[in-house]
C-alpha cells in the first residue's frame, strides 16, 4: 500500500483497522474524516474489507464516495467482492 501510495503520490497519514467485522470503530473514524474533508482518497487492499457481503461493501464504498467527492481507490479490484478466506 505504501509503495502505491507514493508512486501515485498520495501520503498515507492514517491505517484504519477494524480486526472483527462487528467492531467498526475504525470504520466510524474513516467515515469522520471523509465527512470532515480530512480525506479525499482512501486506499483499501479489496473491497471485502469493507464487509462480509457484497452488498454491504458496494454500500460502504458508495457511502465513502458520496462524501465531498471522495474516492476510494481498491489496490486489488481483480479480487472482486465478496466473501474471502
């Protein structure tokens, strides 16, 4: 993540990591600062981070897209969405 962060030249400031899927404090904190204009960008390994189901992952995408133009970038879209091992 880091490497494409810098070869896209975006610097990462904050990682954000929820380690259960019904703990979304980091989440609820990502969502802040998306709302609040600290974020444009996000970075995400695959969607399946967001979520268990793909609906639920498309919806939070779409949530994060919706916020003061912000786009969320997917290193590994080829990984599709989903759940994953």
């Amino acid at each position: 993540m880091a490497a494409f962060a810098s070869l896209e030249g975006f610097v990462i400031t904050r990682f954000l990591v929820d380690r259960h899927f019904e703990h979304t404090t980091a989440f609820a904190e990502l969502l802040a600062a998306v709302t609040d204009g600290e974020a444009l960008h996000v970075l995400v390994p695959a969607l399946h981070h967001f979520g268990h189901a793909e609906g639920v992952q498309l919806a939070m995408k779409e949530l994060l897209e919706s916020k003061n133009g912000t786009r969320v970038l997917v290193l590994f879209p080829e990984l599709g969405a989903g759940v994953r091992p």
